[in-house]
C-alpha cells in the first residue's frame, strides 16, 4: 500500500477575504457553514431536525419571518 503525504497549508488571518453570509433561518442557521445541534440525549434534536427538513422539503417557512416560493432539496 502507497502512503500519500498531505501538506499542510497555513493561511494568515490577515490573508482571508470577508464575505456576506446567507442565511436559510437568521441567525441560527447559515448556508453553506456548519451547524452544530448540541443538547443532552432525549431533548428533542432529532425531532428537531426532522421537523426542519420536512418544512423545507414542503416549502413551508420554518418561523413566521420566511417565506419560500419552491420546495427545497433536503
């Protein structure tokens, strides 16, 4: 078996480039970043989460703020 060695690339923060974020439910979660649901066993994260994704996949709004004109793919 071949071992493939990776580099590792340091980047300045100086160096990186602002940019806007969107938002699919401000300011909770972003497009395109990570989203991390913490909580202690039986809270409800997996409810939640389902919850989302059937609102999303219907084209219904997640609070009374948002409006989505399609169904989105979840």
């Amino acid at each position: 078996m071949e071992e493939t060695k990776i580099e590792l690339q340091l980047i300045k923060l100086s160096e990186i480039q602002s940019q806007e974020v969107s938002w699919l439910w401000f300011p909770f979660i972003p497009y395109g970043k990570l989203t991390i649901i913490q909580g202690d066993p039986g809270d409800g994260k997996t409810t939640f989460i389902l919850n989302i994704a059937a609102k999303l996949s219907k084209g219904e709004s997640l609070d009374g703020g948002m409006n989505f004109i399609e169904p989105l793919n979840v």
